[in-house]
C-alpha cells in the first residue's frame, strides 16, 4: 500500500521518521467457521498479523499468555505476529490454519470453509485475516515496543473517522459481493496502518527508552540528523556537537537512554536500511555500500554480516 502519512500538527520526530512506513498485506483469508472451532497461527519473522472479526463473537489466546474478546466489528493487529489462537470458546484445541483446506478468491486473497452441512449457519463466525509485511525501514526498533496486541476499539473515541471503514469490511466481509475480496484486502491494510498511527499520536502508550530519546529535544536533533543522512561519517565529536554537550555527556546519555552506543546505533541504522534498500527494493550490494558511505563492498559486507547475522546476498535470496 502506499507510504502512510503520519504527520499533522504538533506531530513529534517519531510520526516525522514513520513517513516511510510501510504495512502490506501478504496473505489473506475470508474465514467462516462453525463453533466448536480453534485455529493456530504461528510467528513469521518480520510479518505482522491482522483479523478482523466480521460476525463474533471470537476469542484471541495468546500462547504466551493472555486471552482477548473480539466482538462483530473489532479489529487487531499483532505487530510482531506472535503465536496465538482464534476460539469459540476458551480451552478448545487448535489447528494450524495452513492445514486448513482453502479456495482462492483473488489475487493472495483465498477462503477457507469450516462448517459442517447440519450446523446452523447463523452461527458461523465470519473472519477476514491477513498476514501483513511490517516494514518501518530506519525505524524498525518502534515494533518492537509496540503491544503484543493492538485493538482498534480503544482508538475509536479519539479516532471516529476509523468507524465507517470497519463498517464496510463488516459489510463485505457478510454479503460477498462481487470484488469484495479485494476490496477486503485494501481495508485491511489501512486499517492496520491507522491502528498504528493512533498508537503513535496518542504517545507510544507505556513504551519509553527509544522512545525517550526521540521525544527529548536535544537528542532528538541527534537522531533525526542520523536518519536525515545516516551515510555521513559521523564522530562522536559531532553528534555531541548536535546536542549541544560535551563527548562524555552526550555519549552517558544517550546510552542511557537509548540502550546502545552511538556507534552501534549509527551502524544498526545502516544496516536496517541496507537490508531493506537489497531485499525490498533490489538495490545492488555495492551500490547500497555506497550509499552509506562505505570505502568498499567488502568492508560493507563484513559489518553487514557482523550486526544482521547473515550476508547482504541472503538478504536478497530471503526477500525473493
């Protein structure tokens, strides 16, 4: 889908540097099931998961612990996806929904029918799901302190214009009519997007840190020059100087706050973008060590290697 603006007035450097957020649905499924019901779904690396819950009610178990109730019209998004469960009614088994049999629809749009001939079908639970890629480019860290869950419920005083958006997947979801399932799709991915905007601009709720960092104005200026142009070669001498402090001040505070060294935040940066300029957007290996201000692809490669785990070429063969 396209860049999500997060900007408006008064918006802080957190909504200045999601600009290039990017949430797009990979996989999606219309499920209508039968009660008793319980469907699995496992962690994907750097994939998000969305349900929204068209005809309800439905429980979510978190495998890690915790249980939420989705009612007609809720929506949620796990940001990291996570394993958890969809239920009919607490302490059911589950079933991996990839074992599931499914019919495709459109496009990565596919349905998926569990309801026996006898059942009564006014009962069915009727869910639109989507495994979604999560890409916050520069940003990527902000995910990680993000809730296990997010529920568009509790954005939904402060934010009324979601309301009829929920409404139409509702509407879609229940009548299928002709094209639904793309028009599905799309809802989904702004839906996400806006329960993520609405995290933002209502202040990153109990996240801190990072996040703290980005809201102090003096190291705020810090972090905006890193991403504004992460390929200088930037000193330590430097980015004390953005801030307005001596080296020893400027570096005890901003491992204090941030967790890392500005070193290693400068490098985990680089390589963030580099794995996503190669995977995402096929930019050449050399071409991205030049970017970011590396002398040679080799010296590039080694750093990549030594903060990711694995190679720049693997980057590229993983998004492929």
């Amino acid at each position: 889908m396209p860049d999500q603006t997060l900007l408006h007035p008064g918006a802080d450097l957190v909504s200045e540097l999601l600009l290039g957020m990017r949430l797009t649905g990979v996989q999606y499924r219309r499920m209508q099931v039968a009660p008793p019901f319980g469907i699995g779904f496992g962690t994907v690396e750097g994939r998000a998961q969305f349900h929204f819950i068209a005809r309800g009610p439905v429980l979510l178990r978190l495998l890690a612990g915790g249980t939420f109730t989705l009612n007609t019209g809720d929506a949620v998004l796990l940001p990291r996806g996570g394993a958890h469960e969809l239920l009919s009614a607490p302490e059911l088994p589950a079933r991996d929904v990839a074992s599931f049999a499914t019919a495709p629809l459109c496009g990565n749009v596919s349905a998926l029918e569990s309801c026996p001939a006898e059942s009564c079908r006014s009962k069915d639970a009727v869910i639109f799901t989507g495994c979604m890629e999560f890409d916050l480019g520069a940003m990527q860290p902000l995910v990680g302190l993000m809730p296990e869950v997010m529920q568009v419920g509790t954005l939904l005083d402060r934010y009324p214009e979601m309301l009829p958006m929920l409404e139409a997947m509702e509407r879609e979801a229940r009548a299928e009519r002709a094209g639904y399932a793309g028009i599905l799709a799309r809802l989904a991915d702004v839906v996400s997007a806006s329960i993520v905007r609405g995290w933002v601009e209502c202040g990153c709720g109990d996240a801190c840190g990072w996040i703290d960092a980005l809201r102090d104005p003096r190291l705020g200026r810090v972090i905006s020059a890193l991403h504004r142009d992460p390929g200088h070669n930037w000193t330590v001498a430097e980015l004390a100087a953005e801030m307005g402090a001596s080296r020893s001040v400027f570096a005890e505070r901003f491992l204090a706050v941030t967790g890392v060294t500005p070193v290693r935040y400068v490098t985990e940066l680089r390589m963030r973008l580099a794995a996503h300029w190669i995977g995402r957007e096929r930019l050449s290996i050399e071409a991205a060590a030049h970017r970011l201000g590396y002398g040679s692809q080799a010296a590039f490669s080694r750093a990549f290697k030594r903060t990711m785990g694995y190679s720049p070429g693997a980057s590229r063969n993983a998004a492929s």
